[in-house]
C-alpha cells in the first residue's frame, strides 16, 4: 500500500534523496526552482530541471528521485 501524503507541504530537498512510491490525498503542482527530480508516476517517467513544473491530480501515485544538486 503506498504512503499517503496531505498534497500541500513546501519542501527543500537534499541532493539523492528518494522517495518510495506514494500519493497526495489532494492534486497539486510542483515547481522545480534549482536542481533536478526523477519522477516515475501513472502518467510515466519524466526528468523535471529548474523552471519545470510538475502537475499532479489527486491521488496520482508516483515516485521521485532527487537530482545530484538537490
């Protein structure tokens, strides 16, 4: 069963940080300001770099990984 996130946290994260397969409760989107995110979801695989934005219906299980630069 995936982990269940609320959808509205801000967060910074740290270089290589990975995230195990889950979903937000609320669909949301996720604006990339440095660095890069591998995202692999419902919709496939995507490599998201500063200025990017990831869109993200509610419920939508996905897993990310966190770019060498955070």
């Amino acid at each position: 069963m995936p982990l269940v996130l609320p959808g509205e946290e801000v967060s910074l994260n740290e270089p290589g940080r990975q995230f195990a397969r889950h979903h937000h409760l609320k669909g949301y989107a996720a604006l990339i300001v440095s660095g890069s995110c591998d995202e692999a979801g419902d919709r496939g695989r995507f490599r998201a770099c500063a200025g990017d934005v990831l869109i993200h219906r509610s419920f939508e299980a996905h897993q990310d990984r966190i770019g060498p630069c955070g």
